[in-house]
C-alpha cells in the first residue's frame, strides 16, 4: 500500500489583508513546523519523495520539517482567495470577512466560484484539475510521498476522493489547522482517505496555544 501525508503550511501571517503579505510564516509558524519534523522523523518511515507547492510559506514549512530539498511544484499552491473575496463583492456585493466570519463567507466564494460567476486567477475548474493531477502522480503503489501545501488543496482532494459539492467542500476547508497532518492510502482500487486534521506534534497541554486556524 503506499501512503500521501499532506501537511498544511504553519501559521501565516494572520493579520494580512493580500496573498503577498500574508505569504510567510510567523514565529510560531516555523515552531510548528518544526515539532511536526521532530514528530514525523520519530514517528514515521521514510518518505519516497517530498513534494512542496513553491509559496514562500510552503517552503519555509518544509525546510522547518527538514528533509532536506523537496521537489518544488506550483500545482500544490494555494487558491488567491484574496482575489476571489474581491470578486464576490464586487459581483455580489459581498464584503470580505473579518476572522470569525469565514464561516459563512467561504460557502459563498466557492459556490460561486464553481458556478463561473466569480474568478480570481484561474477557474474553479483549472484549481480543481492540477490539484488533482498532482494527487493522481503521487498516488504510486507502495510509495510514501510527503506534500507540503495549503488547506485549498488539502480541501479540493478531499472534494475529489469524496465527491463533495463544493458546499460541503467549504466546511471541510473551514476546521483545517495549521500544520495538520492528513493521510490518504493508495490501495488496489485508488486513493482513499485515511485521517483528517490530525495535530499529533501539538497533542500536549505546553502546545496548546499552538493550535491554530490561521
């Protein structure tokens, strides 16, 4: 059986208001990083193949776990929400969110980013197609391949594997913790889900302001 680990990026920098600035890790992003690195090297077998998306905060997370040069690839970075939160107030007069609002907003991005009534970059359709082409490339029988990411991706695998609408695809990108640890097995009939939002590196009371969304 082979194995995909996909880990969320640390802690960003929350207080950001666009992708550019909020591309880098806190200082407790990069503590994450590396008790997730500490655990995994205890922990797990080795890796076959580390993969990363090439944001700054993906590869500041990876050289945090510290395996050494991933294989940096674009398709793992994240959707320009920032971008598609604009869209949607400007098609529908809908005001980004403040942090306790997400809950209700990201709903309403993706619903109408997958209807084609919004769009930042890139359609939900091309998101949805190099997410899930780097996902059918890792998935190789007996292999253990360890990807770097952000919770969009982590999300749209899941919608893929499941075949989530993109409603239910939203509640699952809403509880996704930074640096959280998500399992998918390769077996005989393709790849299944396994766990979800783990945080076995932060399970101890001295980490427990560790824990967070974002």
């Amino acid at each position: 059986m082979g194995e995909i680990i996909l880990v969320r990026h640390g802690q960003a920098n929350s207080a950001a208001n666009d992708e550019e600035s909020y591309d880098k890790l806190s200082d407790l992003g990069h503590q994450q990083a590396r008790w997730l690195g500490d655990y995994l090297r205890d922990r797990e077998r080795p890796f076959d193949k580390i993969i990363s998306g090439s944001l700054r905060r993906h590869r500041e997370t990876s050289a945090g776990i510290g395996y050494g040069d991933p294989v940096i690839d674009p398709r793992l970075n994240e959707m320009d929400y920032f971008n598609l939160g604009q869209a949607l107030e400007d098609v529908h007069g809908v005001p980004f969110p403040g942090p306790d609002e997400f809950a209700a907003h990201v709903p309403q991005v993706m619903e109408a980013w997958h209807k084609a009534e919004i769009m930042g970059v890139e359609t939900f359709a091309s998101f949805e197609a190099r997410v899930t082409s780097v996902l059918q490339e890792a998935a190789t029988p007996g292999a253990r391949v360890l990807c770097v990411t952000s919770g969009g991706v982590i999300g749209m695998i899941i919608r893929h594997l499941l075949n989530l609408d993109p409603t239910r695809m939203a509640h699952i990108l809403l509880p996704i913790l930074n640096s959280s640890v998500h399992r998918v097995h390769v077996i005989p009939q393709g790849p299944i889900l396994a766990a979800f939002n783990t945080i076995p590196h932060l399970d101890q009371p001295d980490r427990a302001h560790a824990v967070t969304h974002y």
